[in-house]
C-alpha cells in the first residue's frame, strides 16, 4: 500500500486526498495528514492524523521534523506545502529514506515565493509581467500611485511574499461612501488609511515587508493548472477561467504558453500553478496574459480539474515515484460551480 504525507495544507486538498483513493490504476492509498488546526478538513478524511509542530519550528528544524517523521511512519510520497524549500533541500536524505517529494528544487520554490523576483524572472523571459513597484513606506506608495494611475484607472497592492489572497487590497484615493459601508466588505483601503499604516508601522520600529503596487488587471483571469516531468516540461495544462460563479476548464493557448515557458525554464517539476490575466498594456495592439503568480504546489482549485477526466495529482504521484504519468485525455469546455460541502469529523470534542 503506498503511504501519502500531507503536511499543513489546504482545507480543499480533501478532495485530492479522494482523487488519489480513486485513482484509475486501483492502487491501494493510505493517506497520512499532519496540521497546526486540529479541526482541518485534511485531518479528518485521512487515514492517519497527527499534529505538527509549533508554527515558530520553521527551516532546517522543520525539515529535521519532517525527515524524522516521513521515517517514523514509512511515507512513501510527501505532498509538501509548508516548508517546501527547506524540504526540497533535504531531497537527497528523503530518497535516502525511500520517500519522494512532490515539489521542485528549493531554489525554485524561494524564487516563486517573491512575487517580485519572478516577475524579474518572467521579464527576463520575455513574458508579460505588469508594471509594478516595491514600496515600504508611505512615501514610496503615494509615489507608486500616482505614476502607476496615469496607465491604469484602479491600482492595487499585495506583499510580494504571501499566499492566495492574503494582504491584498484595492487602492483608493477616496474614502468609502454609503454604498461601501453598507454592501458586501470588499478589499479595498484608501490612500491615505494604507500612508498612515506605514507611518505608524515605521515610528513603532516595525518592519515592514516589500509591498507590490501595480494596476489591477480587470481582464479574464485564467488559472493554469500544470503537470511537469522533473526537468519542468510540460506534459499536461489545463486553465480555469472564472465567469462570476461559473468556471469553465479551457485550453488558453497564451496563458498555457506562459506557464509552460516558466516550468521549462526554472524546472518546475511535477504540480505547479500559474495565474495570468489578461490586459492591453501600454504598447499592447490587444490584450495579453499578463503574469500574476506561479504557485510551485497544488492549487487550492486543483480537485476542479477532475470534471475534465484526468487525475493530475496520481499523476504526479507516479512521476515523483520514477514511473511514467499515465494516459491523460482531457476533456475542455467543461462548465462547473462550487459551492460548500460537509466534511464529518469522528466524534464530537
């Protein structure tokens, strides 16, 4: 039976955990999930559940746990979302111990983890990336905005490090009116509210950490999905584009064309996802893909792209083992929704 770790990840990720059970080879799965939240969806539909560590147990000493565990308990794949950089730099140790890792080389994962740096690595590339600034002040972001606002109407900000939409914010020059106070909460924050942040971060002594501004992108967002071999070539992408609350898997051959170019060229190896949206920049004849984020792990939205008839994460569970990545026919144009689904727990604490 072969043994799966997840460690600390994504509420979603049960459903990947019932896309491996049901894997189309028929190969008994046992599933093994660790997490901070003992009320973690994860924990309760796997086969073992542990807790993890204490958040402040981070780098090499995660990794040390980590290694020690994966022993412990026979794992014969881990499925990495914490600690993945430190993780991929202790690979040979893991092989050492009969366990793979579904992740690409540390250094591709820190390069990922700066929204910044991979923009500077997509420019190099020749992708579009959009203009952008890292600020830290309040100083900075003023001057940011307003060179940023005479090419686009709506700027936004992000930490260049930070995971889904954590910190994101809308930039406003105005503050909020009736219709804002009494609607659905937004993210969005006036100019003058996000200075003053700053400034009272900066007199208390407090870091600040690096701040993207750049203009809000109000094209169609496609989120590609990718298996890669190890080298990072792309054996399967499949996008998911957003209409409201419906989603559709397409093949967008542009936004496939940016993920498939970063995967190659930083070797991207087995899940990763690409976010893109499309934009007429300045210079541009019409809109492009521009680069949002590449994620080197799961998506949270990957256990969508079973409505399209493949198996991605046994696929990557099998090119992790050394065997090849099985028959993957797609099937595209498959409309789809969400909505939220119960998660039963044992017993009651």
């Amino acid at each position: 039976m072969l043994r799966i770790w997840f460690n600390r990840t994504y509420a979603t990720n049960s459903h990947i955990i019932a896309m491996l059970r049901a894997n189309p080879d028929g190969r008994p799965v046992h599933v093994i999930a660790t997490h901070t939240d003992p009320d973690s969806p994860v924990l309760a539909v796997s086969d073992q559940a542990y807790p993890e560590p204490p958040p402040d147990c981070q780098g090499a000493d995660y990794a040390t746990w980590a290694l020690g565990f994966a022993r412990q308990h026979g794992v014969d794949v881990v499925v990495p979302r914490v600690g993945m950089a430190e993780l991929a730099d202790a690979h040979a140790e893991f092989a050492a111990a009969g366990t793979a890792l579904v992740c690409p080389a540390g250094d591709t994962v820190r390069l990922f983890e700066d929204k910044a740096a991979a923009y500077r690595a997509a420019a190099q590339l020749g992708l579009p990336v959009p203009p952008h600034h890292l600020v830290t002040d309040a100083a900075g972001l003023r001057a940011a905005y307003q060179q940023l606002r005479e090419i686009a109407q709506v700027i936004c900000m992000k930490p260049a490090r930070a995971t889904g939409a954590d910190g994101f914010r809308i930039v406003s020059s105005v503050g909020p009116g009736l219709a804002e106070l009494l609607g659905p909460a937004k993210a969005q924050i006036p100019l003058d509210w996000a200075c003053a942040a700053l400034d009272g971060a900066q007199a208390a002594g407090r870091h600040v950490p690096p701040l993207v501004v750049m203009p809000y992108l109000p094209g169609p967002e496609v989120s590609v999905d990718a298996l890669c071999d190890r080298d990072g070539r792309t054996l399967l992408a499949l996008g998911r584009r957003n209409y409201h609350r419906r989603g559709v898997i397409v093949d967008d051959l542009p936004a496939r064309g940016v993920a498939e170019v970063l995967n190659l060229a930083h070797r991207v190896a087995y899940l990763s996802n690409t976010q893109v949206r499309y934009w007429q920049g300045p210079g541009d004849d019409e809109p492009r893909p521009y680069l949002l984020e590449l994620n080197t792990r799961i998506s949270g939205g990957l256990f969508q792209t079973a409505l399209a008839g493949v198996n991605l994460p046994w696929a990557a569970v099998r090119l992790a083992l050394g065997e090849d990545a099985g028959t993957l026919h797609p099937r595209y144009d498959v409309a789809y929704t969400t909505v939220d689904s119960l998660v039963a727990f044992g017993a009651a604490p």
